[in-house]
C-alpha cells in the first residue's frame, strides 16, 4: 500500500461525532464504571484502578478507550486475562486482546493507571481535570472526562457508576450520586459514592476541597450545599431562592430526575462560569459574594438537571437542547419571581441578537460556535416562539412529555420537533424552518 493510500485510509476511518472526532469508541457498550482512586492534593498525584462493565457490540480483537496522555497505565486484564498487548498514544488507551471476543459477549476491563492530571486543550478551552488553590475540580464538558479515567467518553454512552475516592482527611471528596460510604485511616479518608442513573461521561465528576456541607430547608427535592465556611452567610443570602426554582421546575418540567437530589458546591477559587454535572453544580466564590447577582446562572445550572444531564443530546450539534432550555428556565424563573417576564427577555435578547452576525445555523452551529451565546439565546428565543404558538398549557405539557420520554437518554432535535407536532393544531415546520435551519433572525 502506498503512503498516499494509507493516508486515505486513515482519514476515512469513521468517527462518532464530527464536532469531536477524536472522541468515542466502536465496538463495545459500557455499561458500568467502577472507581477506585486516590488523590493526593499537595503533589496533584492520582492513582487507582478503574473497572469497566460493557458488552461487545461486534466480534473484538483491539479496542480503544479515551484517555489523557497525561495519565500511564500500568496493568490491564479482560476477563481476568491479560491482554496481548496494550499501549498509550494520541489520547487513546488502545488494548489487543489475545483471542477474538465475540458479538455479544460480556466484556470486564480492569486498567490500573496513574499520574499528575491535567486539563485538556480543546477549541473551548482546558477541560477536565484541573488543580485549585488548594483542591481539584473536574469540569468535564464536552470531552474532559478522559483527563482522569479510561472510559467511553462520548454523551451517547451514558453508564452507572461507583466512584471511590482516598483523599487525605482534612478535604472533603464530592462525587456523583449519593455517599453510600465514609470511612476514616489514620490520616486518610475514603469516600464512596454510588450513581445508578445512567449518565454521560462528561456529566461526571469529582471536587475536592476544605468544604463543609449542609442541607437547605424547604425544598421539595433534598438540596445540599458544599462550600468554604467563609462563604456561608453570602450564600445564604445569593442562593436563597433555590428551593423555590426547585419547585418551580418540578412544575414545570416533571419530576427532579434523581434520587439522590441535588448538591451545589462553590469553590474556594473564583470560576470563569459555573459548572454543570449530573446531580451537582458547580460555582466560584466570585459567584457567591453577597449580592445576588448570579441568580440567573444558578436557575440555569439547575434546569440542565433535566436538560442536558438526563435528557442529553446524542450528537453535539443539537447543543441548542441543553443551552437554549437551561436558559429559558432562566426567563421562566425571572417571570415567576417577580422580575421580568419571559417575554421581555425575548424581546431583549431578540434585539441584541439583531446586532449580532446572522451567521450560525442553531441545529448545526459548528464545533467552535457550540458554546457561543446565541445557541443560548437564539435556542431560548426559539422555545419561547414555540410556547406562544402552543399555548402554556400545551407548551409546559410537551415540555414534561420531553423529559419523560427520554429520561436518562439521548435524543436528536428531529426526537423534540416530532413530539412537539403533537402538541400543535397546525404545521410547525414554518417555525423550525425559521428557528433552527435558517441563519437570518427571524421577526418576534
């Protein structure tokens, strides 16, 4: 074969998601993480052992896992066995087994692995992992989560896990799901958590730091807080009105998708943009400072409990089903709690956006312009568009139909405009057309 042929064939080998190419793995189905880690804070040392429940989903000789060049792994076994070979390269954990696994058979992986983590580069910034003044963060959106395990790092490969942490006894370890463990040696606790939902890799994390934790009052869905307690009387005044969102969106959106509720933490450090997780968010202390200013940001992290962490897009260019939901939730917490109604909002933001450039597809905006603000405001203005057309009552419907259907799923924008003709008397297409497949800003 020549040069120019294998270069062919290289780049024509098939990716999962265009937006993230390198991301994702064929082959085989995960279906369970279990973590075994330590962490030692003073030097950014992480070590452990990951163990991996999956299927294959076709006859397997070699497969891949996400993985940071920054982290070495020193051991694999496939049931039980030791694999041929295996090796590190390019962001990928690339193991051969040595006798062909067939379509269907149960597959266990076991990778012992280590080293000094460290964000990923990507076209949004460094994501993963990352070091705090005196803790660690993981903020894993869209493809972090392989700064710190081996795994499937791809939101269609949703999976449960187990995630034990030993950290030295002063830090409080938070992980997702709900603490099944504690337990105290010598200088060294070990900290358990259990996550059953099915959840994407990048929803996924792990903060540690010098938090204490309490539970707020008066919420109809369990809500605690971590944080430094130098910041306990500012945050009792900026998050005050999270119960009253809770319920709010419980209303509005179905039941809260987890059982074992919902934890903010704020960090010691100040952060760029709060965080989102499954069942967990994530703030900085400049977002905690006794003014009440983030109160938009904090209705909008916990939306994406049911946009973007249970519902969660398959594909990253329908982002607008995270970002352009969270932030609706965003107006609807504004008309609801006295301040300016929805409406409002879309005239507000639909003038900014006339000021803007027309040049994003809001079903396809690109892999540099996922995360760009009008996603966000364009997705919100688009929601708000459909509601005056359906009606509250037939618009709030779909919405709990939406995070019903697919609770602890993914879905496709095609999955949400083909539920929504349901809740329409007359053809939506004019509107998708204008909203999402058309880059000119339509008329309000």
């Amino acid at each position: 074969m020549t040069r120019a042929k294998k270069a062919a064939k290289k780049s024509s080998a098939p990716v999962i998601d265009p937006y993230l190419p390198r991301n994702g793995n064929f082959g085989y189905r995960v279906s369970r993480y279990e973590l075994d880690l330590e962490y030692k804070v003073a030097i950014n040392r992480l070590s452990g052992t990951v163990t991996i429940t999956a299927v294959t989903l076709a006859a397997l000789r070699d497969f891949t896992l996400d993985l940071s060049d920054a982290l070495s792994v020193s051991k694999v076994s496939v049931n039980g066995k030791r694999p041929a070979q295996f090796g590190s390269a390019h962001g990928k954990l690339r193991i051969v087994l040595s006798a062909v696994l067939p379509a269907g058979a149960a597959m266990t992986v076991e990778i012992r692995y280590g080293g000094n983590p460290r964000p990923i580069r990507s076209h949004w910034g460094d994501v993963g992992f990352e070091e705090l003044s005196n803790g660690a963060l993981v903020a894993g959106q869209p493809n972090g989560a392989a700064s710190w395990f081996p795994c499937d790092d791809h939101p269609a490969a949703k999976a449960s896990y187990r995630i034990q942490v030993s950290a030295d006894s002063p830090y409080r370890v938070l992980a997702n799901g709900e603490l099944v463990s504690r337990r105290t040696r010598a200088a060294h606790t070990v900290w358990t958590y259990e996550l059953a939902e099915p959840t994407s890799t990048y929803l996924v994390t792990l903060q540690i730091g010098m938090y204490e934790r309490h539970r707020l009052a008066k919420s109809p869905v369990p809500i605690h807080a971590a944080l430094p307690p130098r910041l306990r009387h500012h945050f009792d005044h900026d998050f005050h009105h999270q119960p009253q969102m809770m319920k709010l969106f419980v209303k509005l959106f179905g039941p809260y998708p987890l059982s074992s509720g919902y934890t903010v933490v704020v960090t010691d450090d100040d952060l760029e943009i709060p965080l989102e997780a499954q069942g967990m968010s994530i703030f900085g202390a400049n977002h905690c400072d006794g003014h009440r200013n983030s109160e938009r940001l904090i209705a909008h992290e916990l939306a994406h409990q049911w946009f973007g962490n249970s519902v969660t897009v398959r594909r990253w260019r329908d982002i607008w089903l995270h970002e352009g939901f969270a932030c609706y939730a965003e107006w609807l917490w504004s008309e609801n709690s006295g301040g300016r109604s929805a409406d409002e909002w879309a005239r507000h933001y639909h003038h900014r956006l006339a000021d803007s450039p027309e040049n994003l597809l809001l079903a396809d905006p690109g892999p540099r312009d996922m995360f760009d603000d009008r996603v966000y405001k364009r997705g919100a203005l688009t929601l708000h568009v459909l509601r005056r057309h359906l009606g509250d009552d037939d618009f709030f419907a779909l919405l709990r139909d939406w995070t019903a259907r697919h609770r602890h799923s993914t879905a496709f924008t095609d999955d949400f405009t083909g539920l929504a003709a349901n809740y329409a008397r007359d053809s939506l297409r004019p509107l998708w057309d204008a909203w999402l497949y058309s880059k000119d800003l339509p008329k309000l």
